[in-house]
C-alpha cells in the first residue's frame, strides 16, 4: 500500500524544484579600458575562461585614472574582482593597498613569463607594446629614415610632430637617454627637449586623437603607441614603425587582483588563463602587442612587426625599460614640466 503522506510529500518537492530558478552563474567583475581594450580582454580571454569555469564575466570600463580614483573611493566595498592597468599606475594601486599580494604558485603559466613583465608582487604584465616613431613616409622630407631618435630633432621636421599630453614620459626620458642621464636624472634632458620645440605641431589626448591627427596628416610624425600604427595601417593609411638604435619605450599593461575580492578562485582562473600561450597568441595577432609568455606561438608575419618583441634578445635590446615604480612616482612631476615648459606656447 502507497503511503499517501509519501505521495504528498513527493509532489510537494517536485512542485518546489520546478518553481526554483536554476543557480545563477557566478560572476567576475574586470576593471578595464573600454572600446577595442575591453573587446580583446573579452575575445582572447574572458571567451576561455567562460567555457571553462562556466562563469560570467562583467566589465567595469573607464580612463585609467579615473577608475584608480574610483578605486580609491570604493576601498572598503570594490567594484571589481580583476583590474587591468598601465605598469606604472598599477604601482599608484598596490601603494594605496588597493591589489592583492599575487600567489604565483597558483598561476601554473605564470613560469613562463618574462622578466620584463613582472613588475611587481602586486601586478605583472598581461601584454607588452612600445611607444616609438611612426611616420608617413608620403608626408615627410626624403632621406630621414628615423634611424636615431635624434632624427626627431631635424629642423627639416618643423610643425610635424605629435606625442600623447597625458603620458609625456616616453619623450621625456628619450631625452634624458640622449643627453646622457635617465628616468632618474631626466632633467639632464630638459634643454634638448626644449630645442624639439619647433618641431612640436600638436599634442594627443588620447588613442583616437592619434589616430585622427595622423590620418589627416596633420602630424605625420608621432611617438607613437604601436598598437595604434598597426590598426592604423591595416585602415589603409600608410604609416612606417621604426626601433631606433637606442630602443623604443616598453610599456606593459598589466593585470591584478582586486584587493577585498571575494572571487579569489575564479580570479586566480582567469589570471593563469591570461597566460596561457595561446590566449597570448591569440593577443598579440588582434592587437599586434608582445605577448608576455616565452612559450607564445605567433605567426610569422605579427613576429616580424617592429615592436612585437617574441624573443629575449628583442626584450633586451630593443626596449627601453623605464622603472615602473619611479615612473609612477614621478608621473605628476613630468606631466606639470612638460605642460609648461613644452606644451605652452
């Protein structure tokens, strides 16, 4: 005989098990540059970590210095669980307490990054670019080839020039590397950075006003975010990359765990998936960057881009590598000289 109390009982938790909604997917919050930035986080590997933790990702998207100020604001309550930044204002972060100490031991492909691209025990690289020259070989006097970074000082090149008002440490510490000293005693540089003066025509605020100004011709000379140049070219504009004799300046971006994140594990998945060679490759043949992993398998044609650095050697001897503590420190220092004293007519 059925036990009625057993049949109640049993209808009552089925009834109940189909009127509870399925558990929500958990969810991870990445601090990040939006437009092309946020999509590649999204393609190369937030795609991966998706199909293999089943999890969500959501973006928190801004200015690199307003989500640090943001940041700062939300401490004690953080928006986000991962915070992609610059190497340098990564180091204004992990001063304010706002990342978590790393443990590598949990990133497994963390042993294959370069040396260039641990910067810290607080954030390290996700991927790696240079600023340098770029041209218009269409728009500019024949026979200077850039060659040197002293070639931006040619009289022959006055009116022509553009470099970022927000960053002006790339120039700056040129510069001070041309007159002898470093980011340490960039002063050294400060007379040869007023004599490029003249050849200054306008200044970027940002990747679209690069774009545009050297679109238009406006500044068919730029030091210039590799990046953009080759998204650039492959708009059909005819831009030349060049590594000077003494380099080009590194720039990582870089990745970390938001301190106070309650998402530890899924966020430690998501860090050694940003790792992995070939959400790396995959990196660098989107954006053109340098992957950071030593075990990256790029194509052929991205490896021979100039500033897409796939060997130590090219790590080694074509960046200039500008320490990214001091940097940060004296950031506030370069932008107040260089608007004055450059920027200011």
């Amino acid at each position: 005989m059925i036990n009625r109390r057993t049949v109640l009982k049993t209808g009552l938790l089925t009834a109940a098990a189909i009127a509870t909604p399925a558990r929500a997917a958990e969810k991870l919050i990445v601090s990040t540059w939006g437009g092309s930035f946020r999509d590649l986080i999204e393609e190369a590997i937030a795609k991966k970590f998706k199909a293999e933790t089943g999890a969500e990702v959501d973006y928190i998207t801004g200015g690199t210095i307003d989500r640090l100020n943001k940041a700062k604001l939300a401490k004690d309550s953080p928006e986000s669980d991962i915070t992609f930044t610059t190497s340098h204002v990564g180091w204004l972060y992990a001063n304010d307490g706002l990342f978590e100490t790393v443990d590598f031991a949990r990133i497994a492909n963390a042993r294959n990054l370069v040396e260039q691209a641990r910067i810290s025990p607080f954030h390290f690289g996700a991927w790696g670019y240079v600023y340098t020259i770029g041209y218009r070989p269409d728009l500019t006097p024949r026979g200077i080839d850039f060659s040197s970074w002293n070639d931006l000082w040619k009289p022959e090149l006055k009116s022509t020039l553009a470099s970022p008002d927000f960053d002006p440490s790339h120039i700056i510490n040129v510069a001070a590397l041309l007159s002898g000293g470093d980011a340490a005693t960039w002063q050294k540089g400060e007379q040869k950075l007023l004599a490029l003066k003249p050849n200054f025509k306008a200044f970027y605020t940002n990747d679209a006003n690069s774009q545009q100004l050297i679109a238009t011709g406006e500044t068919p000379v730029q030091v210039l975010l590799s990046m953009n140049a080759y998204h650039m070219i492959g708009q059909g504009v005819p831009i030349k990359v060049v590594i000077p004799r003494e380099g080009a300046v590194l720039g990582i971006d870089t990745v970390a765990i938001t301190k106070g994140s309650r998402k530890a594990e899924l966020a430690y998945k998501f860090l050694n998936i940003a790792l992995d060679p070939e959400v790396q490759a995959k990196i660098a043949e989107i954006k053109k960057g340098s992957p950071v992993v030593t075990n990256a398998a790029v194509s052929a044609a991205t490896a021979a881009l100039p500033g897409v650095f796939t060997t130590a050697d090219q790590w080694k001897s074509q960046a200039i590598v500008i320490d990214h503590k001091l940097r940060a420190e004296k950031t506030a220092e370069w932008r107040k000289w260089f608007a004055e004293n450059i920027m200011a007519k």
